[in-house]
C-alpha cells in the first residue's frame, strides 16, 4: 500500500495526525460495536471490569477519566443488559463494586474478535516488525507525556538516559 509523502514537519504535522488518528479510530470501533447493539464506551467499561472484577465504581470512574454519572449510566445500560450486576462492599454500605454477568461472556469474546478486526484493518500494509516498533514509539511518547505532566509548572522537563 502506497502512503502520501508527508508535506510540512514533523513539527507542524504530529500532533494534528495523531488526534486525526485518534477521531477516526473512534469513529470506526463506534460504527463496527454498534454490529453487536453496545457502544465503544459500554464497550470499555466491559473491558476494564473484565480485567479487574470487583472494583469500586468510584475507582472505575478515576480509572477511565470520565464523570461519576456518566459512569453511572453507562453502568446501569449494561446492567439493564444483563452484562454487569453491582454488589455492595462489606465494608462500606455505600460502596458498588463491579462484576462481570454470565451474559456478558459471549458478548466480551466477540468483541475480543472486533478488537482483532479493527487493529488489522488500521495496521494494513504495515509489517509485523515496523508494527511492534511504532507500538513501542508510542509506548514511549506516552511515557514522555506523562513525565512532563508530572513535572511541576515551572520545572524544564527530565530527560532520561536512552540507550540503543
């Protein structure tokens, strides 16, 4: 597959195609979720109670970046679902915790299928081997974003040591 040449810098261009990435991936996994009646945020909030059943819907809410009800709703569609149940803590009556349903099984291995469909047709053209390598890129452009958030306001940012 041929690409367009990029005209401008990286400078002028990176950000712009990274949110433009972003947007249109976004875009797809909306329309490609829809096939199996969830969206792509029920769709994340079945995925992280996957990985961690049992957590606070509080720690859920920090976990995703979005606001309590929000949340709170996209919780009570996928209960409503039958996907998700709330049980209480035992020790705090005022605390839910998450856990996967049953129903919601199925449903998690067809979407793990969508997942795999969404990431070959984005990585099309593109071999194994420069795939793993711009995964790691942005591995560390993550991390380079992260350090610099946590630097106070007025500090340069580290530089770490980067060898090979």
């Amino acid at each position: 597959m041929e690409t367009m040449p990029m005209r401008g810098s990286v400078d002028m261009n990176f950000l712009f195609t990274l949110g433009e990435v972003q947007r249109l991936v976004r875009a797809y996994a909306d329309k490609q979720a829809a096939r199996y009646g969830i969206t792509r945020a029920q769709w994340a909030v079945l995925a992280k109670v996957e990985r961690s059943e049992g957590l606070k819907q509080s720690e859920l809410a920090e976990l995703m970046e979005m606001q309590p009800i929000t949340l709170t709703r996209l919780i009570d569609k996928l209960c409503d679902n039958g996907w998700i149940e709330r049980r209480g803590d035992a020790t705090d009556r005022r605390v839910n915790r998450l856990y996967l349903r049953k129903a919601a099984r199925p449903l998690l291995g067809k979407l793990g299928g969508l997942r795999s469909e969404l990431t070959a047709t984005a990585l099309e053209g593109i071999p194994p081997a420069d795939a793993h390598r711009l995964l790691a890129q942005l591995e560390s452009i993550k991390e380079n974003v992260r350090n610099a958030i946590q630097n106070s306001p007025g500090e340069p940012p580290r530089k770490e040591q980067r060898y090979g």
